[in-house]
C-alpha cells in the first residue's frame, strides 16, 4: 500500500506540474483490495504525504480519524464498480478540455488519436453538482465503451490499468482538446468517418500494448 500511496502523490503532484489542474483541484485514485486510493479534500498536492492519501471501501466507507477524501470520491466509486478494468483514475480541470465542456459539447473525430479514448469521439457528461451521483450517473453515461470523457462546466476524466496510462491519457485529451479548439478557429474541421475510426481503433488496441 505505501507503494501504490507514493505513486497516487507523484501523480497528483504531476497535475500541477504538467499543468492539468492548478493547486488542489482535481484529483487521482488507484484501486487497491476492496476500494480504492484516492487524493485527501482540500489538500495541496505539492504538500501531500503518504498519510494523506485515504482510503475508500467499495462501499464508500472511510475513517474520517485518518483523512477526508476527495469530495469527488463517488465518481471513482461508481467507475470502479462499472468498469472492472480500471485499476486508475485521473480527474483534471484542464483548460482546454474544461473550456470546450463549458458548451457541453464533445470531441469528434477531427483526428484518429480521438481513438485512444475507446470510440470514435469523446463525449460530454451533462453537468450536475461535484460530489453527487447524479454526476456519477452522467460521468458512467459518457464513458460508455470509453476510457475518458470531458464532464459539464468541469473539466475531463480518464481511467486505465495502472495511473502512468491514465495520466498520460489525461495528457492526450487535453493536448487533442487545444488542437481541436485551434482547428475550429480556422473553420469547420473534417471529421473523419465512423468506417475510418473504426479502422483506428482496431489499430488502437496494439498501439496501446506497445
């Protein structure tokens, strides 16, 4: 468990430094036995300990005595109950993924590297309040046969098999969210057809083990 708490930190830590979110905002989480990991409430990451990083039964219990998690632990609860695959979670505000979700709207398939979310396009869960299940429910809704999502007037969320692909698949949401917010300054972009994306994610699943 110290192990897998050093690594939930360092990744937090990279939220800041890789500028996906600024401060305390966002968080990470790593599944371990019956529940899961995850970054404290209110907590700057650059200040974080071992001890800080609480643990979340699968059953959304915790003691308060050790830490208080994230207000945001349900979303991790529900992805981790929904989604048997996900061993990690990163939730960021990053600007350019947070701003294209103020309009609510998703990603299409402007460009194949769309693909490394899991469809031909990254969706949009409609906003609720942070901490709610209603935000679950919308989060799950939007992940559906995917590993990432923007979320409402929020920012994004990603999940994979270990916290280095879930970071770095963070990294690619943001990085295709600036391109696609430059792209659509120029004019309408081409969209790549579902035949073609679908060539893509074939492709995908061997890229992603290389």
């Amino acid at each position: 468990m110290k192990i897998l708490r050093s690594e939930v930190i360092k990744y937090a830590k990279m939220l800041n430094s890789r500028k996906l979110s600024a401060l305390r905002s966002g968080n990470i989480s790593a599944r371990f036995q019956d529940g899961f990991l995850i970054t404290p409430s209110g907590t700057k990451y650059s200040s974080l300990k071992n001890k800080d990083i609480v643990f979340v039964s699968f059953k959304g219990k915790f003691d308060e005595k050790k830490g208080i998690p994230s207000s945001e632990w349900r979303f991790h609860q529900d992805i981790y109950l929904s989604k048997k695959e996900a061993k990690a979670i990163v939730h960021a505000h990053s600007n350019y993924a947070t701003a294209i979700s103020t309009h609510g709207k998703g990603i299409p398939a402007f460009h194949y590297m769309i693909a490394m979310a899991g469809g031909n396009d990254i969706k949009c869960a409609k906003y609720a309040t942070y901490g709610t299940r209603e935000l679950s429910k919308n989060i799950l809704k939007a992940l559906r046969q995917r590993n990432a999502c923007l979320i409402g007037n929020h920012g994004q969320i990603a999940f994979s098999e270990n916290l280095s692909k879930a970071f770095e698949l963070a990294e690619e949401v943001e990085n295709l969210s600036n391109q696609y917010i430059k792209a659509l300054k120029i004019g309408k972009p081409k969209i790549l057809s579902s035949k073609e994306m679908s060539k893509v994610l074939s492709k995908a699943k061997n890229y992603k083990r290389g």
